[in-house]
C-alpha cells in the first residue's frame, strides 16, 4: 500500500503540487508511516528526480521552486510528526544554513536541512541571498558548532570562500566547523577554500554533519 503512496509523494514534488503534497503527507501520518519514511522514500524521490532533470537542462527553474514549495509544503506536515517523535533523542548538534549572497537556489538546501532536522539537529536555515557576515552572526548568536553554505552557481562559490575567510580572522575556527554544498561544487573546492567538508547529496551532508561534530 505504502509503495504507492510513495510513488504519488514523488510525482506530487515533480508536478510542483504543494496541496497535494500535504495531503499526501497527511495521509501517511493517518497511516502511521514514519515521517522519515514518508521523506526519504516519498518525496525526496521526487526531488531528486527534478534535480536530476535540472541538471541535464530538461527541467527549468520555475519548476525547481515548484517543486521546492510542494516539498515544503509536504515537511509542513511532517516535521511536527518528527519533533514528537524525537522528544526523546539529544540534540545532535546546532547548524547554520543558507545559500550564499547572489545565489537563490532553495531545495538542495531545503532538503539538507530537513533531513539534519529529521536526524536530530538544531537547524537555523537563513535562507537565500545571504552575506557573510548575516551568516557568521547567527551562528554566533546561536552557538552553532556547524555552517552549512549552499551555492549552484559557479560565480557564487567564491562566496562560500569568503565566509570562510571571516571565519579564520575572527578566529572562530575550528569551534565553528564548515559544510559547502551544490551542484558545482567539488573535494577540490572544498580542500581549495579549506571546508570541513562538501556533499553531493542530503543524505551525504547527515554524514559528514555527524562526523564532524563527532556523532558518527
């Protein structure tokens, strides 16, 4: 039963359909499928799959926000499921996320932070179009051991560096540890601008999260 319901999760994100994808959520919280269940093998699918699309050019931006806004719509509905369920668990550590300045890119980052909330973190998620300096601060303000930067642009990469570079002259490092992400972003970017470290994926970035704050 679940199999299907996991199949319409998915083409609710790659139809853009925000009221059906809280329906669907809703219905697998009725069912009591698990909400990271309903996540991963749902509508993260289905995020993938426009992803995928985006990247080889056959899908374009106006749906890539479509489907951003279906799959918030869908964490909506399921995050409150998760907080219940994870009364229990400690916190596994504090995060700061954003997209750096110039950069609009929402789901990959959207979806980072879903799946570190789903997995037992603080998240603090900025936004897009953030500077430096905005994001240096809020991760002072809330005691953050962890930056996460997204960029899917080549020209806004070198922002990630900046931060960084902030980071080095106010000798917040290494208290505060630094994840990049997106799609142009590679190891060699990573050790080039001295991150913590990079994923390709959502479900890498729990990982590398872990390992950094020493929870692997």
């Amino acid at each position: 039963m679940s199999e299907e319901l996991y199949k319409q999760m998915a083409q609710s994100i790659i139809d853009g359909d925000s009221d059906l994808s809280a329906e669907l959520a809703k219905q697998a919280v009725e069912q009591n499928i698990h909400p990271l269940e309903a996540i991963t093998k749902g509508f993260v699918v289905g995020v993938n799959y426009i992803g995928d699309q985006f990247g080889m050019g056959e899908a374009f931006l106006p749906e890539l926000v479509m489907a951003g806004e279906a799959m918030k719509a869908a964490i909506a509905v399921l995050e409150p499921e998760l907080i219940k369920l994870g009364e229990a668990r400690e916190t596994m550590g504090r995060v700061v996320l954003a997209t750096v300045e110039g950069d609009i890119h929402e789901i990959g980052k959207t979806l980072v932070g879903t799946m570190l909330s789903a997995s037992g973190f603080e998240v603090y998620d900025l936004g897009v179009d953030q500077p430096a300096d905005k994001i240096i601060s809020k991760a002072l303000e809330v005691n953050a051991e962890l930056i996460g930067m997204s960029a899917l642009l080549t020209t806004t990469m070198v922002r990630q560096r900046e931060v960084i570079e902030e980071l080095d002259k106010e000798g917040l490092r290494p208290r505060i540890k630094v994840m990049v992400g997106g799609a142009p972003i590679t190891r060699d970017w990573c050790q080039k601008i001295k991150a913590d470290g990079y994923s390709e994926d959502a479900v890498g970035a729990v990982k590398i999260a872990k390992e950094l704050l020493g929870k692997a």
